[in-house]
C-alpha cells in the first residue's frame, strides 16, 4: 500500500495507512500482520549488495531512484521499525520516522544531534519531569544552556525576549510541550514557527522548531503541518496505550531527521524489534481509542467543574469562545484529549485524601493508557522543579493530573465524584 490511492490519487487517512502502509504480506509468507523480526541481522544476497546497503547506511552515497536502503543489522534498521516508523511519518504528514527506546530517549538523541557547544535552547514550561532534568542537569556541562519560559498565550513573544536576551544567533532550537505537561496549557505551534523564520531572516540562522506531541498526537494535533520541524512522542503513552511498553518516536523532515537518525545508530538508542511490532499492534487502534477516551474526560472535566471541593479544572474541551487559549486551541487541535489538570481546595493534604480514595482511578505515573490514572506532579512526575518554578506555571500543591482510560464512565464518575467527597477530610 502506498500513501495514495494508485487509481484515483486519493490520499489515504492515517487510519487506514496504520494497517498496511510500508508492509507487503508476500514477502512474509502471505502473513496479514507483520511478523517479529527477532534478529540481530541481516543476510545479503551477494557481497556487491551488502557494499551498497552499508554506502546508503552511512551515507556515503545517494540512493539510486526507487532505491530503499537494505537490511543490514538491528542496531540499524530492522522490518518492525521500519514498518512503524513509516506508518508514523504518514499520521504526521512527515518525511522520516525513527523509533527510540524510550520517550527520553528519543528527545535526548535528538538534542545530541542536534546541538553544540555555545548553542542555546529556548522552550516552553512547564515540561515534562525528565526534560526538565535533561535541560538543567546534563546538557549545560556540554556547553548547551536552555531558557524557559512560561507556556501559553503569547509564549512566542516571551520566547522572542529571551532570544533578545542572549545571542539570537545561538538559538539553535526553539522546543514546545503542548499542552504542557502537567497544566494543559496551549503555545501557538504556527506563531512559534514564525519566530524561528523572524530569527533566521535576523541572524542566518534558523532553530529547529521541536513540539512534544505525546498528549495529543497522533490523533488530535499534527504540528508539522503548522510548520514544525520535529515531532517527538513517548510512545509508551497513548501511541503503545497499555501500558506494556517503552518507547519513543520523532518523525520530521528529510533532513533533519537524517541527522537524528545517524546519532540513534551510534548511540544505540533504538528499541527491540519486539517493541515495535507492540507499536504496530497499537497503532491500528490509537484513534479508535483516544476518541473514545475524550469523550469520557468531556464528561468528568464538567464534573469536577461542578464539584465544590475544585477549586480550578485545566481542560483544551473546557474552553470558551473570547478565551485566547481556545483561539489556539481552533487551530491547531482537533479534538482536546484526555489528560485533565485540577486543583482541589486543601492544598497537598487534600490532595493526597483524593488520591488515595481512588477504587478504579490507578495511583500511577505515565497516562494515555487504557486504564485511568491520577498523580501528584508537584511530589511525583515533577519532583525536580523547584516548587517556586513550579508555582510560576500554575503546578501547586492541590493540583492532581487524572489520565482517562476506557473504562465505563459510569464507573469513572462515581469514582471520581467518592474520591472527591473525601478531600473535605
């Protein structure tokens, strides 16, 4: 199958591609599904085609037309990545795939390969716990330092100030989580990727422009198509989606993602091919599923609004016309998810009342999972932050993060609504 129909040139949706692009059953015995491919490597036909396949693999010449690299070793390519990664750059409308062993993995090759010494990162806040980690902790000794600035309306103009602020010309990446984790808020993907066109015009040189789009894609945001360069996922969340693996993906451009992918060969950073074809196995069912699981957070969003004992709900399908966020939201996003950021009235203690009155609710990191989770971000996924910083983007000691699963909504509300009664103390 390719990404077109042959006889009328019709343009396949990602959710038909997520069954049979980058996959022909005859050259597997006629299976439907791809079978795993648990091997190290890869038998060639002759000495000539192992040279060729080993010149496109590093890049020692250019593909001769309708030429695809060939099979050499796992650590380079393998048929259930390969497959996956095709799959994921057609959901994102994007030129190349590489699937990682982890959500940080993929973010961290990608910043090793990416950037050098006396560059300089600026990116929206909050972000997830390891990234966070990632910027202050391990990049700065190699030389790279990063900004961060409150996520949201008008996050552009506050990343143009830092840019000012340091060298523009050092700007090598302007990097987005959004909707921020954990406080759903919303930065402009499009305005953004003006900024870095406004830089490049400045200084001749133009920061890649990196989104984080695990909690809403694949299904619900595509940031390429509003002109980011990079897309990066933990796969482990709604991508693989039961919880049963670890993974991470990045899909972008051509260019770029030749970049990243050569760092991943060297680094070792990719995953089993086991894992991929997990991912395979999840792909087929992610829209089926994330649209079910925000419908269920549509309703117990408007729940907790109603419930004396919150005090704030953060949720993309909460928003109203004349909101800035929801002119955002328009758009760049289809749907709002299923992660919901409150805050309960109490503080911390009333916080962990909540918590722990849970019965079908998991008190569990991660999300995007079939089952229903909730966590504590400020004492738990962001426990590196600084509380101050934290206080800065709206992450206190009441907020909770509840992931919404597949489970019966009826369930889900009167868990929710009991686990509630329980914060008065």
């Amino acid at each position: 199958m390719d990404r077109k129909h042959k006889a009328t040139n019709h343009e396949y949706n990602p959710e038909t591609l997520a069954l049979g692009y980058g996959y022909d059953p005859i050259r597997s015995e006629g299976s439907v599904k791809p079978p795993i491919f648990l091997t190290s490597t890869f038998q060639f036909e002759s000495a000539d085609a192992g040279r060729r396949f080993f010149e496109l693999a590093y890049g020692l010449r250019e593909p001769d037309q309708g030429e695809d690299p060939g099979l050499i070793y796992s650590r380079l390519n393998n048929p259930n990545l390969q497959i996956l990664e095709d799959r994921i750059a057609a959901w994102d409308k994007t030129d190349k795939a590489a699937s990682f062993a982890s959500g940080m993995a993929a973010i961290s090759t990608t910043m090793l390969a990416l950037l050098r010494p006396g560059d300089h990162v600026i990116s929206s806040a909050p972000v997830y716990g390891g990234t966070h980690f990632l910027f202050e902790n391990i990049l700065p000794p190699l030389g790279i330092h990063t900004t961060q600035v409150p996520g949201g309306t008008g996050a552009e103009q506050r990343m143009r100030a830092a840019a000012d602020a340091v060298d523009a010309g050092s700007v090598a990446m302007l990097y987005l989580e959004t909707p921020a984790n954990p406080s759903n808020a919303l930065t402009d993907i499009a305005a953004v990727a003006t900024l870095a066109a406004t830089l490049e015009a400045e200084t001749g040189r133009r920061p890649v422009v990196v989104v984080d789009n695990t909690f809403l894609g694949p299904v619900f945001q595509r940031p390429a198509t509003l002109g980011a360069d990079l897309i990066i996922y933990s796969a482990t969340k709604f991508i693989g989606g039961h919880s049963d693996l670890v993974a991470g993906l990045v899909s972008g451009s051509a260019p770029v993602m030749q970049q990243v992918a050569s760092y991943r060969t060297i680094l070792g950073t990719m995953p089993n091919p086991f894992v991929g074809w997990l991912l395979l196995r999840s792909l087929e069912t992610v829209s089926i599923r994330m649209r079910r699981q925000a419908k269920s957070a549509r309703l117990l969003a408007q729940q907790l609004v109603d419930h004396p004992a919150v005090r704030q709900v953060w949720y993309p399908g909460l928003l109203q016309p004349g909101d800035p966020q929801f002119e955002i939201y328009h758009r760049q996003c289809t749907g709002p998810g299923s992660l919901i950021a409150f805050e309960v009235e109490g503080g911390q203690d009333a916080a962990y009342r909540v918590l722990d009155h849970f019965e079908v609710f998991r008190l569990a990191v991660s999300l995007g999972g079939t089952e229903s989770l909730v966590e504590h971000p400020m004492t738990m996924t962001h426990a590196d932050v600084p509380r101050d910083t934290l206080a800065t983007y709206g992450v206190n000691a009441g907020l909770i993060r509840m992931s919404i699963g597949l489970e019966h909504i009826s369930d889900l509300r009167r868990d929710l609504g009991c686990a509630l009664d329980a914060a008065a103390g």
